[in-house]
C-alpha cells in the first residue's frame, strides 16, 4: 500500500518522503501544520482512489457506488464534486 501511495505522490510532482515525517521548523505549531497538511492531503488521495475504483467496478452507477462505499448517494454525490470526478466516464 504505501508503495502505490509513493508512487501516486511521485507522480504528482512530491520527490521527498516529507509528507511522512516532517521535521518541526521554528515551533510545534508548524510542525503540527505540516502534519495536518500532509495527512489531509493523502486522505483525500486515498478517498479519491477509492471512489474512482468503486465507479469502475459499478459501471458508474451513482446508487450501486454510494452502496459498495458505504455513504449516501448524496455524500457521494458531494465527493464527486469535491475531486471533480465524472462518473459518466466510468460507463
């Protein structure tokens, strides 16, 4: 798994593995900052790979998704807007 996350971050242009242990700078608030960053921006890959697979596996069916996800159809509805995935292309 976290090969596959290297990679994807590789990929987007992150070359070092600060995203795994950032190094505090002047205080512990930014430190703490760095986390926060960091850990909201591989949840948000994660998510994003996870409703992209699910649409693949249900042919983009927005109910049988939300279903094999385990969120609303509304909730995921609001996710597809969040990462500007077309379900249509899922078809």
């Amino acid at each position: 798994m976290m090969v596959h996350l290297e990679e994807s971050l590789r990929k987007q242009g992150v070359s070092d593995q600060s995203y795994l242990f950032p190094l505090p700078k002047d205080g512990e608030g930014e430190s703490r900052l760095q986390i926060d960053r960091n850990l909201n921006y591989m949840v948000d890959q994660f998510e994003r790979k996870l409703i992209e697979k699910a649409l693949a596996e249900t042919k983009g069916k927005l109910s049988r998704c939300s279903k094999r996800l385990g969120i609303s159809r509304q909730g995921l509805s609001v996710k597809l807007k969040k990462y500007q995935i077309d379900p249509s292309q899922y078809r």
